[in-house]
C-alpha cells in the first residue's frame, strides 16, 4: 500500500462506494434519476429579482 495512504483509507473508501451505490439504488427505486443534476434541488431556495 502507498505510505500516503492511511492503513483504513482504502477500506473506507470502499465503504463510500457502497453506501453511494445502495443510495443510487433506493432512489432508482423511487423513480428518481439520480443521475440528474435536479436530484435534490427541490428544497433549494431561489433569490428573486426584487
């Protein structure tokens, strides 16, 4: 393993991917592409122009 990377680094990491992975897939399941750049941008407030 590199010396940069710390020893649990890698297994973290794996970890990331797996819950990224099973999040993606709850929101396939619920109809959501979640691949879109809309993906969570309900909530977001907008400024107005007045």
């Amino acid at each position: 393993m590199n010396r940069l990377v710390p020893a649990g680094a890698s297994l973290y990491a794996e970890g990331l991917k797996a819950e990224l992975n099973r999040l993606r897939a709850a929101a396939r399941s619920a109809g959501v592409d979640p691949a879109s750049d809309a993906v969570g941008m309900a909530d977001v407030p907008t400024a107005s122009a007045d």
